[in-house]
C-alpha cells in the first residue's frame, strides 16, 4: 500500500508539504500491475480520501486566515469587586461583529457587571481602547466598542453570526487566545445542541435560561469569548466554557446575540423580559414522573421530534412575577398559545412582551394550568450602581445572586466584605446587610442615608446574613473608617462613555467627641495577693490598618498590652500589633472601656511600641506594676500571666529554660521584623496558647514581657514565634518617657549571630580574648559575630563573619552589649560612633563604626494603583545593593500597576526618562503624564535585575494622591492629585 499506516493516524494539520503531494499524485500503470486487484482499489480508495481530506484542510486553513483577522485578544481589569465578581485583572478573546461601528462581541464574565477598563489587539498587533457597550443580565455574551478609525494598518473584517448552521456533528474551529496565547487555533466537532447552562458553582456567575452547545475542544483559560466558526468562516456559536474534568466545552447559541447586535446597530434599546423563573430542559422520560400527561408528550414530541424533552420549572423566585403562580416541577407547554421546545422562543416572547401581560400553560402532577402574568424589565433587576463607604462596596442584591437561593430580588449586597465591613477573612462574598446603627436597610438607597448620619470613628450595631444561610442572622460591632478611607461615593453606569460616573454623597461627619466612662477590673484568681492585683496593670491593644505600609498587610489586630505609667497613659506592646503608626489605635481597660490611642515609640529591632491614651478617659483602679532591676538568669524560677488567644487571663508558675541570641528568619518580602534579641524561653504549657503576657516574680515585680513576634510566611500562612523580652532592656527607654521626653535609639545596623568557642578559635580569635571571655561569662561562653549587613554608604564599616571582641573598650559578652545608644530626641545630635575591635579574615581590626537612626516611613504616595514608598529599613537590611529609585510595596487587584507589570519589591528608577530617586522627583514626574495615556517606567528588581514597562494612566478609577504624616499634630494627610494639580 503507498499510503503508511503512520500518516492515516496523523491528523493532516501535522502533515508535511511533500506528503501531501504524495497523497495526491496521479496513480501509474506499474503502480496498479504490481498490486493484486483488491490492493489496488485500496489504494484507490486511501488516495481519493487523502484527497478530499487534504481539499478540506486547505480549504480550513483559508477560513482561519481569514477569521484570525477578525479576532482580537482582550486585556481587561474589572476595577472594583461588583455582585458576585471580584476585582481582577485578565485576558479573553472577542471577535469584530460590526466593522463599521467598531463593535467586538466576547462573554458577560469578560465585560462584567461592574467597572472595566481595557483595550484589544488585533492579529497585527494594533492596539486599540474598547468600551463596553452591553452585557446581557443572564446570557454570557456582551458587547465592546472600539474606534476603527484608530486602526490603521490592517483592514477590519466582521464575522457573520449564522446561528442556524450550529448542527450535530458540524466540525468546527474555535479561534481565539487560549491560556493567554495570543492565537491559538482548536478543532471539534459539535456533539450537543441541547445541553442545560453550565453550572460554576456557588457565588459565581452563571448562565441560565438558555439551552448550550457541546463539543470536544480542549479550550482553556484565556478562550472564553473566541468565535466558533464553521468551515466557511461564519460564527455558528460564542465559546463560554469547559469542563475541568473532561476536554468538553460549552458554547452559546448565537440567536439571542444576533437579536441584541441588531438592537444596537439600529440604536434600538435591547430589551429583555423575565417572570423570574429559573426552566432547565428535562428529557421525556422526567417529565412523564414530574405529571406530563401521554396526549401532551405525543403532541410535544410530533411538534419538535428532533427535542428530547421539555422546560421544567426549577426555581421560582419569592415576589416575582411567577410566584404564586408556577410551581416548581411545572412542566410548560406553550406561551401565548404558541408551543414551546427551547428556551429561544421563551426568551423571544419575554422580550417583545416588557410590560405587557403574556399566558402560559403548564403541566403540575397532570393537571392542566393556565396562568397570566405580566413581564417585567429584566435590567430593572439587574444593578447598575455601587456605593463605595467605609473601604467596602455595596449594591443592590442582583436577580443573579437571588436566583442561586431563590431569594426575593432585594436587598443590600455586600460585594467584598472589606474596610469596616470585614466581617469574616475568609469568606468574602455573600454577605447582606439588614441593618446599620439599629436602623433597618432593605435597600441601597435607605442603606446611604443611615451610613450618612453616622460619625467617623464611631462604633455601630450591623446585623447581616449570608445568602446561603438566611436562617442564621447575625450581629456584630463595627468601627466606622471615614478617614483612610474617606471616599463616600454612589457609582452609575453609563453605557454611552463606558465609564462609571460617580458622585461623592457627603464628607465625614466629625467624630463625636469622648466621654470619660467607669470601669472595673476583675482580680486574678490566685492566693497570692500581689500577683492578684497585676490584673490591673494589664489591658487590650488593638489596631485597625487601611493601609499596607512597608509590605505589612493591611489588617485588623489585638493583643495584650501592659501599662508602665498608669498616670501619664503608656502602655508596651507587641510590634507586631503596631507595626507603624499610618494606623488607629486603642486601648481597651479591664474589657470594659475602649480609648484611642496615639503610637509613642517604635524600636527597630526589639519588637515593641509604646502607645498612649487619656487616662481622664476611664475611672478605673490602674496599677503601675514594679520593674525589676535584675537581668533573668537561666533556670530562674518564675510566674507566667498571660492572655490566651480567646482574651482569657491565664496563670502558671515557671522556669526559664533558655536566654539564646536569636534573629527572626528573614521574609522573602522584606518587612519589620525582630533582630538581635536575647530571647527567654521558659517551660510553660500555658504560655504556648498565650501570644501575649508578663514574667514576674512572686512579689508581682515584672521581669519580662511575653510577646509574639511576626515571622515568614509559609504556605500563605504567617509564622508566628512566642518569646520573653527582658524588662531590663527596655527600662531606659520607659525612664525617658516617664521623664516627659521622647526616646531616640541609634543602633548598629547590622545583623548579629553567637558561635561557640571552638569556631571562634577556628575564625582566629587570639587566644588572650578567648581566656577573657571564659572569665568574664557567667551564663554563656560565646562569641558574637556579624551574620549580615544592612545597605549603608559608609566607608568604614562591618563585614558578614566579623567576629566582635569589644565596642568602647567593653568586652562583648551577650547581645545586649550591641544594643546601641538610647537617648532623649531633644538631647539627641547626631549618631554616634562606636569603638569596635574585631577579627576579620585573621586579623585583630578597629573600626569606628556610624550607628544609625532608623527613620519610620512618613509619606507615600499612590500611583496606578500602586503605593510607592521610601524603601523602609526592613529593604536595607535585605539588601547589599541599593538601586536608586521609590519602592512598590503594593498593588491593587484590578490596578493599571497588575495590568501593565509593576509588582511589589520593585524600584522605580525612572519615568519617562527621568530619574526618580527620591519621593519628591517621582511625585513631579507623574505628575506630568496626562490620563488615559502611556508612560514608559524603568524599574529595578529586588534581585537588581533592569526592566522597562509602558503603563497607562486611568485617574478616573485610579487617581493618584500622596498620605504625608503632619509632624505638629502627629496625624496623617491625604491629598488626591486633580487636573488641575497635575498642570501645576
């Protein structure tokens, strides 16, 4: 045989050019005469299949040159979270329907229900805006507008949408840009006309209502909205979907797409009619057990014999137009007297009939119903607005979210539970609000006025659901944020500009002013009468973070604190829960009164801040605890009081097991951590539930805190380390604020390690300091070495594996003996310089070595949905090269910055050429590029690597504004950059 057995199994796509002249070569006289008769009709055969086959092939890949030309590739952001959609940034495909008008039909998921901004390139890559214009309530298509004027080098080509050529078994192509490709081409064949919408799940978008198409074509991410197209190049379907488990994909009819593409080429309004009723298509077979009588089936079946079943009522929705009327496990039989088989001609009828009254007969158990009913708007079910309020977006609860629970369509719609309405970390969408401030909220606009009359900074009653539990109603207090997150705006679509007008609704009211409130402790429960009353020395410090500054998350914290001046308001705590002070702060006393509190104090490297509230706030018997003079030793016996996770005060005597010197392991985004500590470890089973709590001795003198300390993330999970913090080391830090002054730490900005005797010997320290230091060490024989430096431009400096003898002359026994120089500000001139002696490379060095102040970021500014930075001292610390630009610590989830290529730990070195090595000559550069236009931005990786992106401006979603912190009166301000700022 001529033809291999290889090639008949190789699809023809795959074929070389000279096999396939091969295949279609004429077959000689020698070639029959050596074949019996049988082998050569197969041969016959064979080569007049591999001709046809080789004419459908060629034929196919002139369609797809031609289809390609109409397919564009479709880069979106839905801007902000909207009914059950997330903020996002993606890809997709869309195809050129109208080449005149400019319009470009791709999926609903792609164009949203919410804000979108993106732009389209064609297979030229020519680049052009696209607005959206439409998308369908239910159906998954909508439609984006272009300008073709605008597209310059190529000739724009529309598909034809020819709904009636989808046939079973038709082979078909779906073009498009799959898995973020920019073309990719995949064949089938349609196996389904009839299929019911896929179902994606819970709080998501489905379709519904319509009958779907099947095939095998492997598609994946990135194809949904490609044109599925027949051998003559007309589009037979919208590619939607596919399953994750098999290579089947889900494609929507064309003919209600055809309808709305007419609609808006004859400038008509596209309307659309429900009685909210959710109909799935059931076989025969079903319907005959849900009542479908013998005389209806057969006149059904003679009516349509090539459908195999009929719509079944599945969900009727509570207060609309069907309920009371239909039943679910309806069969319908006809509308208007017409008869009906699929779902296109029930959406036909709803959509000619927007108002008026329409008659429906329908099967229940058998029994003949006629029902009339009137059609209502389905875009007046459909929302077209959000009001954004508190750092949260809400709108009103859509017929989309309704129909999942069979819920009325009302309601206010929590679309990302966010800002003060964080209601759960976990669960982010679902939620609806019934009531704010004890005031009843059935709807969007009711709902704006109550959040009007609330004050910033006060806290309310919210009771709220979930949409799948209706009958688990639940209450909690919130913390109105109307100052870092001052926006109060209503947001309304506008289908002409594409672009979602918005109006501020009001500014803040004030904050109430304070009220001096009683409170109560509650002793310990111990016979020992001078740790009972430690209780009052103890109180709870929580946080509220809008803003995630120096790559921290922006979160809500709390954790025990304890108060070292009872008279004058300061309380220690983890820094962990005050990471910096862009923040709001408080302190609750004896779980009775909540005070704000003002961020004090700041160690770099200790892990504690200082905080202060107005003790004129709270009538409560405080107590100033004793602090202990004494250092803890090793084996040291001790109390532990400490605050479980669920704020229970909890006791345990204890023993100190450890004092090591440690460094928290380092993040792979840098951020504040813990450095050079002299940690305390003790045997206590309780202290593992604890993440917050005191050491004392038997008189109630407190002799460390038991704090917790952020470490590295792991598996999207923070690591979180529970140690002691000797009181001793922080005792002149609470003298000076005792004082009246301000404390101001320089350190030594390097990263320091212990190694024992014997590799201090191998690293060549002499002899005569290894005899001193097993003189002078009581507890530990060790010597301290440097593990990393921190970025510095000094020439006389440390070096990684230098190992410390002395600084001013005093042998280096401990960590402590590193901790640098603490003084009052008003006192403080400049760093100091400290006498180190050490052993480098085998020799004995003096270095007079800069400690540093280590200043707290004070400014950002935000920019494409980026916050931009100073790189903070966590940067410094990472890195031994310092690239000359503002640090990205973040970037919006549907941001221009995700968009467009600028991730988080980069450096911005330059904007449109010029330098930006500062916050002052980014925040000019910006502010010369205009909105809606492109910037060229020349970044650095934390890994020191170049790369230049071009990023597009959007101010209108996306405007940039700079928080400063105000040194007088210690409070940040927020100023947002208008037009009319950005000429000056």
């Amino acid at each position: 045989m001529t033809t291999s057995d290889n090639m008949k199994k190789r699809p023809y796509s795959d074929l070389k050019e000279e096999e396939l002249q091969q295949n279609n070569k004429k077959i000689s006289v020698s070639d029959i005469i050596s074949h019996d008769e049988e082998d050569n009709e197969d041969v016959v055969m064979e080569n007049n299949v591999a001709v046809l086959e080789t004419e459908n092939y060629m034929k196919w890949q002139g369609t797809i040159a031609k289809v390609v030309k109409s397919v564009v590739s479709i880069h979106f952001a839905q801007v902000a979270p909207f009914d059950c959609d997330p903020a996002l940034v993606s890809e997709a495909t869309g195809f050129v329907v109208d080449a005149e008008v400019g319009i470009i039909l791709t999926n609903r998921h792609v164009v949203g229900p919410g804000p979108f901004i993106g732009y389209v390139v064609f297979d030229n890559h020519e680049e052009c805006d696209v607005i959206p214009i439409y998308r369908d309530p239910v159906h998954d298509f909508g439609f984006l507008k272009f300008d073709p004027k605008k597209i310059k080098y190529s000739k724009i080509q529309a598909l034809k949408l020819k709904p009636s050529l989808a046939k079973v078994g038709s082979e078909i192509r779906v073009v498009g840009n799959d898995a973020g490709e920019k073309l990719s081409i995949l064949s089938g064949f349609i196996s389904r006309l009839d299929r019911n919408a896929p179902d994606y799940g819970e709080m998501t978008y489905n379709d519904f209502n319509t009958e779907y198409i099947q095939a095998a074509a492997s598609a994946s991410g990135g194809s949904s909205g490609s044109p599925v197209v027949n051998i003559d190049g007309d589009a037979v379907a919208l590619q939607a979907g596919g399953s994750t488990e098999a290579s089947t994909d889900f494609f929507l009819p064309l003919n209600r797409i055809l309808r709305a593409l007419q609609c808006v080429q004859r400038n008509e309004v596209i309307t659309r009619g429900t009685i909210q009723v959710q109909w799935l298509l059931k076989p025969y077979d079903e319907c005959r057990r849900l009542g479908l009588t013998p005389e209806e089936e057969s006149q059904a079946r003679s009516f349509a014999p090539e459908n195999i079943g009929l719509l079944v009522a599945e969900t009727v929705l509570k207060d609309g137009p069907g309920y009371n009327y239909i039943k679910e496990g309806d069969v319908l039989i006809s509308i208007n007297n017409q008869r009906i088989s699929s779902f296109i001609q029930v959406d036909d009828i709803f959509d000619s009939s927007v108002g008026k009254g329409v008659t429906i007969h329908l099967q229940r158990s058998g029994v003949d119903h006629t029902i009339k009913t009137d059609i209502q708007d389905l875009h007046s079910i459909t929302p077209a607005r959000y009001v954004e309020v508190c750092g949260a977006v809400f709108n009103d609860i859509s017929y989309q979210m309704a129909r999942c629970y069979a819920l009325p369509v009302k309601g206010v719609f929590l679309s990302c539970a966010s800002g003060s309405f964080n209601f759960d970390s976990k669960e982010k969408v679902g939620w609806v609000i019934d009531a704010v401030d004890n005031k009843e909220t059935p709807d969007l606009d009711t709902f704006i006025e109550v959040m009007k009359t609330i004050p910033d900074t006060k806290r309310v009653t919210v009771k709220y659901h979930h949409l799948s539990d209706h009958h688990s109603p639940l209450v909690t207090s919130i913390y109105v944020d109307r100052h870092w997150c001052s926006e109060f705006r209503i947001y309304q679509r506008n289908d002409i500009t594409g672009i979602w007008d918005f109006t501020n609704v009001c500014d803040p009211i004030p904050a109430e002013p304070l009220k001096p409130h009683k409170a109560r402790f509650i002793d310990i429960a111990t016979e020992n009468k001078d740790l009972k009353i430690l209780s009052h020395s103890l109180c709870m410090v929580s946080t509220v973070s809008a803003i995630p500054l120096d790559s921290l998350s922006a979160e809500t914290l709390k954790t025990a604190g304890l108060i070292i001046d009872g008279e004058s308001g300061y309380v220690i705590v983890s820094r962990r829960i005050v990471p910096h002070d862009c923040l709001d702060c408080f302190v609750t006393i004896a779980d009775s009164v909540k005070i704000p509190a003002t961020v004090e104090f700041l160690h770099p490297t200790q892990n504690y801040a200082i905080v202060k509230y107005d003790p004129s706030l709270v009538n409560a018997d405080i107590i100033t605890p004793k602090f202990a003079n004494k250092k803890v030793k090793h084996g040291e016996k001790l109390q532990f009081i400490g605050f479980t996770q669920n704020n229970r005060l909890v006791t345990s005597d204890t023993v100190v097991t450890d004092i090591s010197s440690i460094s928290i392991p380092s993040n792979l985004i840098p951020r504040y951590r813990a450095t050079n500590l002299e940690a305390i470890s003790i045997d206590c089973n309780v202290s593992t539930r604890c993440n917050s709590g005191i050491l004392t001795d038997n008189d109630g003198t407190v002799r460390a805190l038991w704090l917790s300390f952020l470490g590295e993330r792991q598996e999207n999970k923070e690591k979180v380390y529970l140690m002691g913090l000797d009181i001793v080391n922080i005792k002149e830090v609470i003298t000076i604020l005792k004082n009246g002054g301000k404390p101001q730490v320089s350190i030594v900005d390097a990263e320091f390690g212990s190694i024992s005797i014997l590799n201090a010997r191998i690293r060549s320290v002499p002899e005569e300091w290894i005899e001193k230091m097993e003189k002078e060490s009581h507890s530990r024989l060790q010597f301290m070495t440097v593990s990393r430096v921190s970025y510095t431009t000094a020439t006389e400096r440390l070096e990684t594996g230098d190992v410390i003898l002395s600084v001013n002359d005093k042998m280096v026994i401990e960590m402590d003996d590193l901790d640098g120089v603490t003084t009052p500000a008003d006192k403080y001139e400049e760093s100091p310089i400290l006498k180190f002696k050490v052993v480098r490379e085998g020799q004995v060095l003096d270095l007079n070595i800069a400690t540093v102040n280590v200043p707290e970021t004070d400014r950002l500014i935000i920019f494409a949905g980026s916050i931009i930075q100073a790189p903070h001292h966590a940067v410094h610390q990472a890195m031994t090269e310092m690239p000359k630009g503002v640090y990205c610590v973040f970037r919006g989830e549907s941001s221009p910055a995700i968009q467009y290529g600028i991730s988080s730990t980069n450096f911005i070195t330059h904007v449109n050429e010029l330098e930006t090595p500062t916050m002052d000559s980014f925040l000019a550069a910006i502010k010369q590029i205009p909105d809606n236009s492109y910037c060229k931005i020349r970044l650095m990786t934390y890994d020191n690597v170049p790369f230049a992106i071009s990023l597009k401006t959007n101010y209108h979603y996306f405007p940039t504004a700079e928080l400063r912190k105000n040194f007088e009166t210690n409070k940040w301000v927020e100023h947002e950059y208008t037009k009319e700022d950005k000429k000056n």
